[in-house]
C-alpha cells in the first residue's frame, strides 16, 4: 500500500490515482485469475507496482507461491 502511495504521490495524481495504479499493477492478473480456480490469493509487493516484479499467486492449500506471468513478459526478480 505504501509503494501505491508513493506512486500517486510521485505522480501527482493523488487518492484518486490510486485506483489507476492498482489497475494497472493487477491488469494482466485480472485476465489470468478466471482460468486459475485453484489459486486462492494474489500478492502484490512493491516490486509489482514499481513494474521491478508481477503479483505472485497462491495456490490452494497455501504451499505453492508461483509468479503470475505477464502477457508483457515482465518477471520479478
């Protein structure tokens, strides 16, 4: 949340850039996530919004953390 903030703060756009910015960091996860019933959560770290990484996904069961793969190729680190 705070690399959110500091986002919108950076870029001026303030509370209501916080959506953009959370938009933007989930967009290709939001694509992916209705073809994975089996993953139960999506964490998204400051590497996510700062473009350094992509959310990683937590499948059922809570063992297996896998990063979401971007159709823009990013990976984290």
């Amino acid at each position: 949340m705070r690399a959110i903030a500091a986002t919108a703060i950076r870029q001026g756009t303030g509370a209501r850039g916080l959506r953009a910015i959370i938009e933007r960091t989930l967009q290709d996860t939001m694509f992916q996530l209705p073809s994975m019933p089996d993953v139960t959560q999506v964490i998204v770290d400051k590497a996510s919004v700062t473009g350094a990484g992509v959310p990683k996904m937590v499948r059922s069961g809570g063992v297996d953390t896998q990063e979401m793969r971007s159709v823009r190729g990013r990976r984290a680190a």
